[in-house]
C-alpha cells in the first residue's frame, strides 16, 4: 500500500499538491499539520496537510516530503472547510487563503535561521539530547538553517525539537524580533493636601525662606494649577520654573510635593479584573432579551442602536453569558489600532480573558495568541480583532460581535482573499454552529436589508443611554458665508463662535475633514500645470510639515518646488485643504489651545494612536482635528463640539456607496458630541445644504436614507439587490491592457450581455508605472451566484491561455467595496 498527502502550498495555485509519505509517517500526520515540501527545481515550502490517502497522483510523480513540522495539528477541520470557502466564494486559490490566515512565523521557509537566545544560560541537563546537539552546534556556529539542524540530528521531524528549545528560550528564531511594550508613565507632581490651604502655604513658603530654588519651585506649581484644572506634568514644572528635577525631588523628600504616575499607553495589562459589568437600563435590557430570543431561531441579528446607546454594555453581557458555558467569543473591530478604549474596558471586566489579535503585533506575540485559541486556554475566551482575527483556530466558538459592522475596512481590498469579515463571519459562526450578533448606529444597506427580509433578527435600541438627547446638528451654508465675507480660512463665523464658546466651559471639540487624499495640490497660478506623481496617474499632495510632494498610491516624494516645472514661474498656491491645514489654522484661531491631528501621518507606529487618544482623554488636546479614523466608535466624555469643515467632498466622491458613506461617516462623526451628560453641538459646513444626505443626517433619519438609497440601488442595479464582480487588469503596458481588456469584456458579454459594464478607466488608472483597466459585472437577485462564478473562471482561464495575455494581471473581487 502507498501513502500519500494532498496539501495546501503557500502560493497561488489552483490545485492542492501530492506527497508521497511512508506508513509510519501516515499514521503520524493528521489534517491541518505542517510539513516541509520540495516544490518546483529548488524550492521548500511550509505547506498544510488537507488530507491523507491512497492514490497516487496521475499527472506527475508524487515527491517525498522533507519534514513533519508539527506534532499536532495547529489548523483545525473547520479552518480548512472555511478556507476552502473562501476560496471559492473569493475566487481564489487556497494558498492564498492559508497566506492571509496563517501567522508568517509559522511558514518558516527554508532561509529561517535559528541562533542561540543570549540573554539566557541554559544548564545542559535541561535538554534533552537532540535538543542538546542543536545547543551545542550553536556555540561553535553563530546561527543554523533548518537544513542543518536536520543534518546535525539526522531526523526529518526537526520542528519539535526547535518548538520545544523555543520553549525553553535556549534559541530564537532570527526573523523574528521580540518587541516588549512597556507601559509609559508621566509622571505628575503636585502639592501634598497639608500645604493647600492658604494658612498652610504661607507657613511653607516661610520655611523654604532660606531655599530659595525650592520655593520658586512651589510657586511656579501653585501658578501652574491655578492655570488650569488638569495635572501638572513634572517635565512642564522643571521647564517652567527652570530648575531641576533633583529640586522637585528634594522637595518630595522633604514631604512638600507629592508624585503620582498616569499610564499613558495601556496596552500592556496587568491582569486583574476590576469592575463589574453594568447594570443595563431597560432599553439595554429589553434590546438584549430580543437579541437572544431572536438567538433561538435565527444566527445572525443585527443590533441597531443610535450612537452612544449603550451597545457595548450589551456586548459585555452577551459575552458574560457565552464565557460562562465554556465557549469562545470573537470581538471584530473594523480597526484594531483604535481600540485602546474597548480593550481597557473590556479588560476591566474580564481581566486577562481577553486575546488581542493585532496586525501591528510582531509575528511572536501572534502565535501566541494563535497558540492561545487553539488549546482554548483561559487566556484567551475573548479575541478582540480586526478583520484578520477570522482567521484563528477557534475551538469551541460561541458568539461573532461585528462592531460597526458598516464599516467598510472589514473587505480586504489587497492581496487575495479580497474578503469580508462580516460576511466571512457568518459562514465562521455557521460552520461551528454559533451566533453573531452585527452593531451599528448606521447599518450598511446589505445587512439592514436582509434585516428588513427577515433573513436576519433586527433589535433597535433609538435613546442614547442617559436619555442624552442626540446631538445638535446645524447646517452652515459656506456658500452665503463666502459671500458675506463671513469665513476665516476654512473656518465660519459659526464655527469660529461655537468653538469659543466651548473652550470657554472647559470642553473639548473635534473638527472632522475628509481623508488625507484630499489634502492640498500645488499648482501653478501663471501656467496651471500641478506636479504629478511619475509613477501614478495623480497629482502630488503638498504636506506642509516635511515640506514636501507625496504620492499616496505609491510613497513617491520630492522637495517642495520653489518654480513651476512647467513655466519655471515661481508663483505656486496650494489648492484643496487636509488635517495640517485645518490644524494651522486653528492655532492661528485660537493660539492658547492645544490642538492635536490624528490622521495617517501622525499615527504611525505602534502606539501612534493610543498616544493621541490618550492624550484627548486626558484633556491634554482641547481640539482633536482628524480623518475618518475619528469616527470608530470612540468615547470622550468631555467633547461638546463637532465640526465638519466640509461635507460636500465625501458627497461628490464617484462611487455608488458614496451618499450611504456619507451618511454613515457624518452621523458617527457626530455621534462624537456630547455622549454621557450634556447634548452635544454638531456644526456641517457644506456649500449644499439642501442635500437630502444632509438633511437626513441632520434630523437622523436612517429610515428615509435606506429607502432612497435603495430606491436607487434597485434602479440602477447595485448591491444589495444585485451583486457585483469586479475584474481588474494591469500591465505596465497600456496597449497591451487595453486589447486584454476589450476581449475579456467581450468574452464575457456573450454570457452576461447587458450585465457587464467596461471596460473602463478606473478613478486613478496608472499605479506604480502599472495601467490600470476594469470590468464590473452585476448579478441579479434571481441568478446563480456558484453558476456565475464558474462562468467567469471559465473565461479567465481561456483568457490565460493567450500567449500575449498571459502576463496581463487579472483580479477578481467579489462583493466589491
Ligand atoms: P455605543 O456603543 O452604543 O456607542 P457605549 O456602549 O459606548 O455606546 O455607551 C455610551 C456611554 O454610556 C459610555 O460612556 C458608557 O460607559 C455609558 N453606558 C452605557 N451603558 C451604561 C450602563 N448600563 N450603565 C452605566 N453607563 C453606561
Ligand atoms: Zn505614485
């Protein structure tokens, strides 16, 4: 008898690969472990045994394989029947399924190097005798490949060995960089409570007569607070009396000033759990004992609850009860960076239950929790993530929270699978015979539609918790006011007024404009000619900070031009605004506040928004000017202000989304003001008041959005009622795209007919010197969606198969954003 394994390699191709196996290797491999293959003339990959058999391949001879990488499987049944999902439902290959899904530290390709950890000395009775020999090669030799840890051994299963050294930290793995975050603590000086009265200061600064650096120390604190209500910071003290720090700590010595430490970044945990969960109001009540009735009969409910009603104290108690029977639960989040405020909270009530799956984390900390969910362990009952976090070895999964679920960063939109969590989700949740339970103020059509058919449960919850009323929400035409002379910069008397108004209680205001792709173009006043990106078909955006031009499709940059490159003029504007602009402004406006930016640029890094959050939090930023990155789901007690400089380019944005987007984005902008006591102010700027998206943000009418939407979609044949494919060539050759495409359109309209649009230039048709061409074909509600597919995979391999095509691009996304 013959042994053979079918597997998943790491690369897009369409089929699963043969390997032929001894039988005592087959009695020891299981679906989901890892071996070491050869493939092609040179090549070894880590690739996923599907499944074990008999039969050996007919096409080509069956290779043995180098190495069983595992001892027990690391991938489960259900992961590889949701990739395979995946895969066809994506159009997609396997492997590029198992890429996205799996940890990069667990395909260790045959470059891997494997070092001695020199931080730690480990007695050689600890090892076991392989584990030994490898130790042993690694004093003589600074670093080892996998191919001679196999020779130094002279076994194929050297993995076990390696996790096992890994364990005991007697090795590291060289790829990999440890990367330990340790909390930051600012530090906060202030008088000790017997010196604050005024009978106690004059008997101190009698005593300190004879110090006279000390004594200026504790005046310059006793100004500093009177100044402001919030903490002084020691660094500021030090900076503002223009002493030392050895003064500030004579005088804690001296039992004169006390320090305390804030933890700014909090992402470190240490573990306890301390608070209880919430007793729920009886809305909140009401709306989770509907949730869970809707449980009994339907998977999937969709929790629709105005912003800041008090649906993540729902959430918590769901989780509680799900927890309680042993079962896992996965936490999406459209953007994982943003979440400090959901983790603290949620750590706070459920300690170190809590897994965060975060794409920033190195490749370590990810196995980690990779490893954490597979064995089910206590730490890791509740996986808090983003999109990505679908893709872990649940065990025994009991609940699907899909946070925001409108939120479009849930679809991948680069490499394949060109997935949607949420929807991904539902097919997860299906396979282990769970439930999810969708969140938003602002439900994207899809799924309030298939709520409103019933296809899914539907719980509102329409009060803000408190009963605080929703916020203000007031129109200011900029069109008048331009006319009347009445703006400043980007900025209206309104706004200007409003914004004083709310510093001078003490509150904090956030003024919101669109993506960093709008900032400011240069361009020439004589000529009109504005610098274009040489590798994309785009202008440069001008960012004041580096002074310099970027291309945001592909990094490229440059100086800042001092003549035109066209007419060597010299007279250059910039045209359009971005967050910097807004941010200069503002100091300008009002120059005794502290302003802030949270955009891509000022976020970078690991801890680069939970710097500026935190920092807002702490009422260290009055004003917060920001992107889009605003909007997901935070809560700062103290903002009473919103501003929105400019509404009217998400409107205009070409895109069929475009007006639900805006909606969706202005109202959970919005939905910033005023969350726990006092109604907020929200302030639209726009040139186009009448607009019914603004108008129906304004009164918060979803339901009159929905059904003009969808009256729109149904005309013009969009999703939700009808579904999209969208193809995309590219070459770095126009011509040669251009005829690809033309005959890819045409193959594909004797099969669709009407239904295939293009192709045609997309919004930005040459990326990185590549050109880009698409095809957008819609499927109708009563059309087979498997029949569909098979069709187009069938025209894209005949496709292929033209010789002068075939270095012609071609990608499918599904259900496209
Ligand atoms: P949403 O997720 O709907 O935007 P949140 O869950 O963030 O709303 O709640 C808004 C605010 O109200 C938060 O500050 C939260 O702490 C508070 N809150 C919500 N529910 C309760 C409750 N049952 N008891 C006390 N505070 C609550
Ligand atoms: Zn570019």
């Amino acid at each position: 008898m013959q042994y053979f394994i079918d597997v998943i390699l790491p690369i897009p191709i369409e089929n699963l690969f043969t390997y032929s196996i001894t039988q005592a290797e087959s009695d020891f491999i299981k679906p989901g472990m890892r071996v070491a293959v050869p493939f092609g003339k040179s090549k070894v990959y880590t690739a996923i045994v599907k499944q074990i058999h008999n039969t050996p391949p007919v096409i080509y001879e069956a290779k043995q394989i180098h190495q069983i990488l595992d001892e027990t499987p690391i991938v489960t049944t259900i992961q590889l029947k949701l990739w395979e999902w995946m895969a066809s439902y994506y159009l997609c290959t396997v492997g590029d399924v198992m890429r996205a899904a799996l940890p990069n530290a667990f395909v260790l390709e045959s470059e891997t190097l494997i070092s001695k950890n020199s931080n730690i000395t480990i007695n050689d009775t600890d090892l076991k005798d392989d584990e030994f020999l490898i130790y042993e090669a690694l004093h003589h030799q600074s670093s080892l490949r996998l191919q001679d840890i196999v020779s130094i051994v002279d076994k194929k299963q050297v993995f076990p060995i390696i996790k096992r050294l890994l364990e005991k930290e007697a090795i590291v793995v060289q790829e990999e960089v440890f990367e330990k975050y340790k909390p930051k603590l600012v530090k906060y000086v202030k008088l000790q409570s017997k010196h604050t009265t005024q009978a106690g200061l004059q008997h101190l600064l009698e005593e300190l007569s004879r110090a006279p650096k000390q004594r200026d120390v504790v005046m310059h604190l006793f100004q500093l607070s009177a100044q402001t209500k919030k903490g002084i910071k020691v660094t500021d003290l030090v900076e503002q009396s223009g002493t030392s720090t050895a003064v500030v700590n004579a005088l804690v010595d001296k039992e004169i000033l006390e320090l305390y430490h804030i933890q700014t970044d909090r992402v470190e945990f240490q573990g306890e759990v301390i608070a209880d969960s919430k007793q729920l109001n009886e809305k909140q009540a009401e709306a989770l004992s509907q949730i869970k009735t809707h449980f009994t009969n339907t998977d999937v409910v969709l929790l629709h609850g105005v912003t800041a009603s008090g649906k993540t104290e729902v959430y918590v108690k769901l989780i509680e009860q799900i927890i309680a029977q042993g079962k896992q639960v996965l936490y999406l989040l459209p953007e994982i960076a943003l979440t400090t405020q959901l983790v603290n909270r949620l750590q706070d009530y459920f300690g170190e239950q809590v897994a965060i799956f975060h794409s920033k984390y190195t490749a370590q900390e990810r196995v980690e929790v990779w490893n954490n969910v597979l064995n089910n362990s206590s730490k890791a009952r509740i996986v808090l993530g983003a999109r990505s976090s679908i893709f872990l070895p649940f065990q025994n999964l009991g609940l699907i929270i899909v946070d925001e679920e409108h939120e479009q960063s849930f679809k991948q939109f680069d490499p394949a699978p060109r997935y949607h969590a949420r929807d991904t989700a539902v097919v997860l949740a299906k396979l282990h015979t769970s439930k999810v339970l969708l969140g938003s103020a602002t439900p994207s059509l899809e799924t309030y539609f298939n709520a409103k058919q019933h296809k899914y449960g539907w719980v509102e919850i329409t009060k803000r918790y408190n009963n605080v009323l929703m916020p203000d929400i007031e129109l200011v035409d900029i069109k008048d006011k331009h006319k009347r002379k009445l703006m400043k910069g980007h900025f209206s008397d309104r706004l200007i007024e409003a914004m004083a108004d709310t510093f001078e209680v003490g509150s904090q205001v956030i003024l919101f404009q669109n993506r960093r792709g709008f900032s400011p173009i240069v361009e020439c006043n004589t000529c009109g000619h504005s610098p274009q990106c040489p590798n994309c078909d785009v202008s440069l955006t001008y960012h004041s900070y580096r002074r310099q031009l970027r291309c945001h499709y592909c990094g490229y940059n440059m100086a800042m031009l001092v003549k035109c490159q066209a007419c060597g003029d010299t007279d250059l504007d910039t045209k359009g605004f971005g967050t910097e602009q807004v941010e200069e402004e503002v100091k300008v406006l009002f120059p005794n506040v502290k302003v802030g930016r949270m955009d891509l640029d000022t976020t970078r890094g690991k801890y680069g928004y939970e710097k500026i959050i935190t920092a807002f939090e702490q009422q260290e930023i009055d004003v917060l000017v920001g992107t889009q990155m605003l909007t997901k789901g935070l809560d700062f007690r103290n903002v009473a202000l919103v501003g929105i400089m400019n509404a009217d380019n998400l409107l205009n944005f070409p895109d069929f989304r475009a007006h639900e987007r805006s909606f969706q984005l202005l109202s959970q902008v919005s939905g910033r003001a005023g969350r726990t006591d006092k109604q907020g102010k929200v302030l639209i700027q726009t040139y186009n008041p009448y607009h019914n998206i603004l108008q129906q943000v304004s009164t918060n009418n979803y339901a009159a959005m929905f059904k003009e939407q969808m009256d729109d979609r149904y005309n013009f044949k969009y999703p939700p009622i009808y579904r999209l494919i969208k193809i995309t060539l590219r070459h770095k050759d126009f011509n040669r795209v251009n005829t690809a495409s033309n005959w890819l359109g045409t193959a594909l309209r004797q099969v669709f007919g009407d239904y295939v649009l293009g192709p045609e230039d997309p919004l930005v048709s040459r990326i990185r010197n590549q050109f880009h061409k698409q095809i957008l074909i819609k499927i109708p509600p009563k059309q087979s969606l498997g029949s569909t597919k098979k069709a187009i995979v069938k025209i894209n391999n005949s496709f292929m198969n033209i010789k002068d095509f075939r270095s012609v691009r071609l990608i499918c996304n599904v259900d496209t954003y």
